[in-house]
C-alpha cells in the first residue's frame, strides 16, 4: 500500500498553472524577444545601418513547447547578410572575408535573463 500526505496550500501552483494556460507565457517571451532584437541591433557590425535595424522576433507554441525565434530580413543574394557577417564568406575576386560572432555573445545574455526569470517563476509558484 502507497500512502501520500500533503500540508498546506497549493494555491500558488495553482494560480502559476492558470496563468500559463491562459497565454501569459506569450506576453513574457515577447518582452524576452523584443529584448532579444535590441541586443542583436546593437551588436550588428554596421555599415549601413540596414542589417542592424532589420532583426525581428516571433514567438511559436507547437505543443507544449515554446520558442521565440529571432530573424533577419536583410538578404544578399537570398542568403541573410548577418548569415555571411557571422561565418565569413568568399568573395568575387577569390578572396575572403572573416566572420565574426556578434550573434552569440549578443544573445547570451538574454538566453541567461530567460533561464533566471523562468526559474523565479517556477520556484516562487
């Protein structure tokens, strides 16, 4: 025979699983995903600004999974310009130009923001 005895309330789980099945979730990861933008503008090589003012966020639920994804619309050639200033790429003449990690160093401060506020969440509930 298994036995289970349970003190006091829970209340704050309750009300932490209300909130989330009522879409709140979105509001949080959208302010992570507006957050997400700046810190990629900002940290955008720039020559005309172009590149830099064309990030842009969404955020996705397929299941139970969330995800915010961050894009960027300015193209060369049909491949994202933040693509070839990330990874380096040739060059007409047979040259090449080195990339550059602006990305990650850029967004891992918001990836540790995330971790932190969803364990604030988690834990206080």
């Amino acid at each position: 025979m298994i036995s289970l005895e349970s003190s006091g309330s829970f209340k704050n789980t309750d009300a932490f699983l209300r909130r989330m099945s009522k879409g709140d979730i979105f509001s949080v990861l959208n302010d992570y995903g507006s957050k997400g933008v700046s810190a990629l503008a900002s940290a955008t090589p720039v020559s005309s600004g172009l590149t830099a003012s064309s990030w842009n966020y969404e955020v996705k639920k397929k299941g139970q999974n969330y995800s915010i994804i961050w894009t960027n619309s300015n193209l060369k050639a049909g491949v994202p310009l933040v693509i070839l200033l990330q990874y380096g790429h040739g060059t007409r003449n047979g040259g090449y130009v080195q990339g550059r990690d602006f990305i990650n160093p850029a967004i891992k401060p918001i990836f540790d923001e995330i971790a932190e506020g969803v364990w604030r969440v988690v834990t206080s509930s």
